[in-house]
C-alpha cells in the first residue's frame, strides 16, 4: 500500500505558512487602519490623542496577527524537512497570489489588470512545478 509522499507533506506547510505570513501582513495593516481611524475620530471629537488600551481590539488584532506571522514562519521552515529546496521556493509565490485576495477582502484594495494577469502565470508556474516534481 503506497502512502503520501512526504514531499507532499512539505508543500501543504509551505502553503499554509505562506497563507498566514500574508494574511498576518494584511491585519497588521487593517488594524493600523483601525488606529489611524480612531486618531481621527478624537481629533475630530477633541479628546486627548492616546495609544490604544492593551486590550483594545486594534491592539488584539496586531498581537494576533504578530503570533500568526511567526506561527506562519516556523510551518515555512518546517516544510523544507519534507521537500526539495527547488519545488518549495517556486511555492513562495503562493504568498503574493494570497495577498491579491487578502487585500482585496481585508483592506478593499482592487487589483490592477497587470496584477491579476501576473498573478494567472504565476498560478499556472505553480502549478506547472508542482506537477513535474510529482
């Protein structure tokens, strides 16, 4: 009986550790939005300027976005026990093709055609990679 090949088992965790090193990027910048907008509504409202309370949710979501970039690092570093140096790095670029849908859904930031045209080649690049090393 064949198992899994354990490369397999190293490009599942470089993609999820490269989903959350991206999605962790793009909280960060969601929740320094959120700051900046509370900045605005206590100049606009003439309250004092304060940093957020430790148990804000801005400073809840940077703390978890934080623990989420490093938990997405140690699964990056973990893959390359299962697979190849070679199929890994051309996988890095799962992280740029996240951050068009992370982007676009956390932060309403629309793609540019060139954006969504590059992201498609290198879609099928992966896929192309991960399919000859099978």
């Amino acid at each position: 009986m064949m198992g899994v090949p354990l490369w397999s088992l190293g490009v599942l965790l470089n993609v999820a550790g490269s989903l959350a090193i991206n999605l962790s990027a793009n909280l960060l910048k969601f929740s320094h939005r959120l700051q900046k907008k509370r900045r605005r509504r206590r100049r606009r409202l003439n309250l004092p300027l304060v940093e957020p309370e430790p148990l804000s949710p801005e400073a809840l979501l940077w703390g978890s976005s934080v623990t989420l970039f490093a938990a997405g690092n140690l699964l990056s570093f973990a893959s390359f026990a299962y697979a190849a140096q070679s199929l890994l790095a051309a996988l890095g670029s799962v992280q740029f093709l996240s951050n068009v849908v992370f982007a676009a859904v956390l932060l309403q930031e629309h793609p540019t055609a060139a954006t969504l045209g590059g992201t498609l080649v290198v879609t099928v690049g992966n896929a192309l990679a991960v399919v000859s090393f099978s």
